[in-house]
C-alpha cells in the first residue's frame, strides 16, 4: 500500500444523494491519477479536500488534472473546465489505439445529457487493438439520484490500428427505445471517429430492431463478392414471395386465390427483378402498401411497413459502413440522423 493512502471517502453532501452516502473504497498501491481512476468501478465524486491521506505526489498529478477543487471519476469530470481536448487531440487511429485514456474513452460516447463509463475491466489494449465495455448513464442519475440505478444503455466497441472500428455491442434500455438516444449516440461516435481517421465502422445487425435501425443509419450487407450479393437478394425475394402468399390465403376469398397468387408473382418480379441485388438501406425502404407483422425478442407482434419486417424477421447480418464524407452510405446516415434528431 501506498505510504499514508488509506481509505478516500466521497462527500456525500456533493452529491445531496442517499444512494452513495455509504460509500467508500480502500486504493492500495495506488500511486498515479490513471491508477485511481481504475480503481473505482462506480459512478463517484471524490473532493480533495475529503481526500486528506493522499500521498503529496499524487494530489499535485490529481490538481494539475482536474483543478483544485473536485475531481471526478469514470468520465463525470467536466471536461470544458479542465481544458481537455476532443477526438481533434489525436492525429491517426494508430494515436487514438496507443495513446487514448479512459477518460478520453469516455467522452467519446458522452453526448450532453449523457455519461459513458467504463466498467473496471472496460479498457482493454492488446497490439493494434483498443477493447472497451461500458454503460451509459444520465446526467440526473448521476448527479441527482434520479431515474434509478439501472444505465440506460451498454456498449462494446473494438478499435484499430488501421482505422476501423467494431460495434460489437449496443444495447438501449426498453423504456427509452425509439426516444432517439442511440441516434443521437452514434452520430456524436461517427463524427469523432471520422476527426481521427477511422475509415470504416462494423456492426453485427443481430437484435431484432437493429437489424432495422443500423440499415436506416447507412449501413450495408458487408457482402464481398457477387455471389453473396446475389444469394441475399434471393433469401430477400423468397421470403416476400411467402409473406405476400400468407396474407393471400388469409384475407382473400377462396374463390380469388388463384388471382391473388398471379398478383403475388407479379408484386415479387416488381420489388425483386431477377439479376438485381440490393443495399441494405434500399431494404429497409421497400414499402407495396402493406403491413406484415414482425416480432421483437420478447416474441411480441408488432406491424410494419414490407422493409422493416423483412430485416426484423430476417436473419442476422454483419454491416459495414463507411465513413468517407462523399460515399453513400454516410449520407444515407447522415440524412437519417438530420430527420430523426429535429
């Protein structure tokens, strides 16, 4: 331990909160602000003047950090008043992968309202790679104790060396999906990570309405050759030709059936012509006028334009999407973030 540590103890009145006033936590061996900073796994306010066993040393790394009067950790600091720098700090994807703190983690998928923290084992780098795991929180369960003690979303990311970066994870409490929180969430991620040079950004669409949401934001089918461009389009084809045959036999009289079925045939050469495949935005678009029903992951019915159920009701898929100002896949995202965020 430390010479002198002991125990740091929270201000509770800082907070007005009785959620932490308990709290406290024992720091042996810590020695360094980054030291400190991963040892606490929760949201927390530390005050200096609180701190009365820190070591001479780490004090003066700690207020030459954070100012004089209170620090904060696992990204709730205010980053405008100590003076950090955003994404524009680091000049390559290879700086941000072997230079990046947590703190700088943090802000990344901080936009106003909202805090990203790092779970304790979060921060992970290993060769070109930079592994992170987190939940979001908001400012007033942080700061006022409102709004319960359950984060309102979880994310994984993986990041490169070579400039691109892997969604691997994104989840968006129940009570808060379609408020436009992971919108808002991604688009702040897009734009700083395009400041840094990443060049490409990857998802796996494996959670029902995100089969759907990452279409919509500019994401397309990571299909690498003609042959799977050409497979999904007629996995895409043979599903409709099914749903468009269902809904025949179930709201078409019995004696039009056999008309019904050469409409059918006719909406499927329509919306799917041989020979074409198709962007996984120009899926989620696909409207004939109809409704058909999808199911979330809690096996509830919900109803949806052609587009929508075809992705939600399909199967997984990687996505990929780039992040060049001037491809179509960014301004498809772009246009789809303009509407949804007014």
């Amino acid at each position: 331990m430390a010479q002198g540590l002991g125990k740091l103890k929270i201000d509770s009145d800082l907070l007005n909160s009785d959620w932490i006033k308990t709290l406290s936590w024992d720091f042996p061996g810590v020695e360094t602000v980054e030291q400190l900073e991963m040892a606490v796994t929760m949201p927390a306010f530390l005050t200096l003047p609180a701190a009365t066993a820190m070591p001479d040393a780490l004090r003066r790394e700690v207020e030459a950090k954070y100012g004089p009067q209170q620090f904060h950790l696992s990204g709730q600091h205010d980053q405008s008043a100590h003076g950090r720098k955003g994404s524009g700090k680091f000049s390559s994807p290879k700086d941000f992968v072997e230079n990046a703190t947590r703190l700088d983690v943090q802000a990344l998928y901080s936009p106003p309202g909202y805090k990203f923290i790092l779970h304790s084992d979060g921060f992970q780098k290993k060769g070109n790679t930079l592994s992170i795991d987190g939940d979001i929180w908001t400012e007033e369960q942080l700061n006022l104790n409102k709004g319960g003690n359950i984060p309102v979303g979880h994310l994984q990311r993986e990041f490169t060396a070579s400039g691109a970066v892997y969604h691997e994870l994104f989840t968006v409490r129940d009570d808060l999906q379609g408020e436009g929180f992971a919108a808002k969430m991604n688009k702040q991620a897009e734009e700083q990570y395009r400041e840094m040079g990443f060049k490409e950004v990857f998802v796996g669409a494996d959670i029902d309405i995100g089969r759907y949401a990452w279409a919509r934001q500019g994401y397309d089918f990571d299909d690498r050759t003609a042959d799977v461009k050409e497979w999904r389009a007629q996995n895409l084809a043979a599903r409709y030709h099914n749903m468009v045959t269902a809904r025949i036999e179930r709201d078409w009289p019995k004696n039009q059936r056999l008309e019904g079925l050469i409409e059918r045939d006719r909406l499927v050469g329509k919306m799917f012509p041989e020979g074409k495949t198709f962007h996984a935005w120009e899926v989620a678009a696909m409207d004939d006028g109809e409704q058909y029903v999808y199911r979330d992951r809690r096996n509830e019915s919900h109803s949806g334009h052609l587009g929508k159920s075809l992705l939600i009701n399909g199967s997984d898929w990687e996505g990929v999407k780039s992040l060049d100002p001037n491809s179509t896949s960014y301004k498809i995202g772009e246009a789809y973030y303009e509407q949804r965020l007014k």
